[in-house]
C-alpha cells in the first residue's frame, strides 16, 4: 500500500513539470507551504496558487493539506487541477488509512 502512495505521489508531482527551474520553484514552494499552519491561510494561498496558475505552489499546498487534514484545501486543489483529481483523491484516502492503521496499532501498544 506504501508503494502504490508513493508511486500516485510521484505520478502527481510529474505534472508540475521538470527542468532545474520548475525544480528550484518547487523545492522553494514546498518550503513556503511548510510554513502555513491553519487551514485557512491554506486555503488563501490555494486560491491565490490556482488563479495565477502556480502548480508548484499548489502542489506543495496539496500535500501540506494532505499531511494536515485539510479536506477543503484539498477539494480546492482537485476543482482546479481535475485531471489530477482521481490521483488526488486516492492519495488522500491511501494516507488516511495509514495513518489510521498506525494509530490503531499504537493504541494496543500503549
């Protein structure tokens, strides 16, 4: 189940594009996206991202949302970028099934 997480994920961050520029960009926004800590601010910037048609903000927003349980920056992502939508879906429901698998287990460890 990992695997499959991590090869959707790879095949989404595919379509930000490639090249030492879009690299750089992306490195940089995933930096900036690291720093937003509510989901509002996240959702602003998701905004912001999709109307100037930033993808690499937008994907680094996409997985802080992910990894933060931001659904509705989620469905911002998906309704601007629908053909990454069905990958987008699935990662969300792939990680949210792990992270319930680890907490389960963890629950009968303590």
């Amino acid at each position: 189940m990992k695997n499959h997480l991590r090869g959707l994920q790879t095949q989404l961050d595919a379509k930000v594009g490639s090249g030492a520029t879009v690299l750089i960009a992306f490195c940089n926004a995933q930096e900036r996206a690291e720093r937003v800590d509510d989901k509002e601010d996240a959702s602003r910037l998701m905004g912001l991202a999709l109307r100037s048609n930033d993808r690499t903000l937008a994907h680094a927003l996409f997985r802080r949302a992910i990894d933060q349980r931001w659904s509705g920056v989620v469905e911002q992502f998906t309704g601007g970028y629908p053909e990454s939508a069905t990958a987008a879906k699935e990662i969300q429901i792939l990680d949210e099934h792990l992270e319930n698998s680890w907490r389960r287990t963890m629950a009968y460890i303590v």
